[in-house]
C-alpha cells in the first residue's frame, strides 16, 4: 500500500508541474481590401464596418494547444438593439466545414474538471509525503554477535562459543518531527500554488465573452473561443479559414489563416 501511494503521488507532483510540450497554433488575421488593419501593443487588428455595425478582431497573444481564440469587439451604428456573443460567430474551413466554437459554460465545465484532478493530485502527493515523514524516525536493523567461555564441570575443563543474529528497532521523536514539518511546508507550498493557478484562470475566465443585448450607439467585446480542428494539427501549412460575425440581420466576414507556431 505504501508504494502504491507514493508511485501514486510522484505521478500526481508530475502532473502538476510538467510543462506543456504541446503545439501551440497562431492566427493570422488579414484584411481584404474595403477593410482596415492597425496594431494594438504589437497585436493586429482588422476592423469591418458598415452604416449600421461596426467589428474588429485582434489576433491573440497566443494560442493553447487544445483551443485557439481571439478577442472580438462590436459597435452597434444601427437604431435597434441586436444580441451578441460566440453564438454570434462562426468559423469555417475552406471548404466550409464550421469548426467547433465553446461558450463560457464549456469553459467553465473544463475548468471545474481540471481544478477536480488538480485537487486529487495535490492530495495524493501529500497523503505521499505524509506517509515518508512517519516513517522517518523509525529505524530498523540487524546485528551479529559471539563471545566464548571457558570453565570447569566438576574437574573437567570446558571452553563453550555462542553466535547468532539479533533484530533492533527504535524510535526518534525529533526526527519524525522534522520530517513532518518539512512535509507541511511542501504541501502548503503545493496548496497555494494550486489555488493561485486556479484563481488566474478564473479571472481569465471571467474575460470570455456571454451573450449580451446591445443596445443602439454601445460597443461590445470579449473573447470567443473554438477547438483547434485537426487539419491543422496535421497541416505543415498554413490552413485558410472563414471567421463570419453576425450583428444583428448583418454579417461580417474575414479571412484568416491558422498555423503552427515556428518560434
């Protein structure tokens, strides 16, 4: 049971702390010639406008392995109020096949799994080290020993050779007390880093577009999120894509291309 345990728990700190090797992909987002590019802190941004709504989509930072994005803003030039959010966007390979968009409740149900299995790993690698440090001020052995002895039996003389093995176990308090301590500080440590992980992508979570009503003369924006479709994952070239915007009875269409990051 023991090193079931702690196989179990130096798996579980490798899952917390192993970096993603994974691709990550860029999109690349280019503007046809009645639209308009700019940069926003080193980031390009197309903007498509008409009389009644106006779009812009700047291209990400960068992408996750598993799911690409980017953040989308939209003003509303028209005199009645449309509904907005990833719902409102489609994007599409070239050969029309729609690639797979997530909303906000999505993310947030892979969010509550990965916090789930990050809880059970933490534990597990504690229930580990919890484990050694109560093992730590016992100690075992074993021990040889002889000895002779000579004497007389009535008036005859003896000599008498005695040999053997012996166990020993013992306990130090002092030691056992250490190692607990040091084990508590490495499971806070785990504790905290967890909780702050979590808590950043909650906040970046927050940042992911909901429908929303707007209203006639606002603005909107958010980011929307879509699955990596796996003709990119297995393309070396750059792979042409359709991202179409619905603002109300409008739509906004760019072309844009997905790739994997050479950096």
């Amino acid at each position: 049971m023991d090193r079931r345990i702690l196989a179990t728990s130096i798996f579980a700190v490798a899952f917390i702390s192993a970096p993603a090797m994974a691709a990550e992909y860029v999109l690349d987002v280019t503007a046809k010639p009645e639209q308009t590019s700019r940069f926003e802190d080193g980031r390009e941004a197309v903007d498509d406008a008409t009389p009644t709504s106006s779009v812009r989509i700047l291209e990400p930072r960068q992408q996750t392995p598993k799911q690409g994005g980017f953040r989308i803003y939209v003003v509303n030039n028209s005199g009645k109020p449309f509904n907005f959010g990833p719902e409102s966007v489609t994007v599409k390979l070239q050969d029309g096949t729609p690639v797979a968009m997530l909303t906000y409740q999505d993310l947030l149900k892979q969010e509550k799994r990965r916090e789930a299995w990050q809880a059970l790993a933490v534990s597990l690698a504690a229930a580990g080290r919890n484990m050694q440090a109560s093992q730590a001020g016992n100690s075992y052995g074993t021990a040889t020993y002889s000895g002779n002895s000579y004497g007389t039996f009535g008036s005859t003389p003896y000599t008498a050779n005695s040999y053997g093995t012996a166990t020993y176990s013992g306990y130090n308090a002092g030691a056992a007390f250490a190692a607990q301590s040091v084990a508590n500080e490495q499971n806070q440590r785990d504790l905290q880093a967890m909780q702050l992980g979590q808590a950043a992508r909650r906040e970046d979570l927050a940042q992911i577009m909901k429908m929303t009503t707007v209203d006639p003369g606002q603005a909107f924006g958010g980011i929307v999120q879509y699955m990596i479709p796996s003709t990119v994952r297995s393309s070396k070239a750059p792979v042409p894509i359709t991202i179409e915007v619905r603002t109300g009875d409008e739509v906004h269409t760019f072309q844009a291309t997905l790739s994997k990051y050479k950096g």
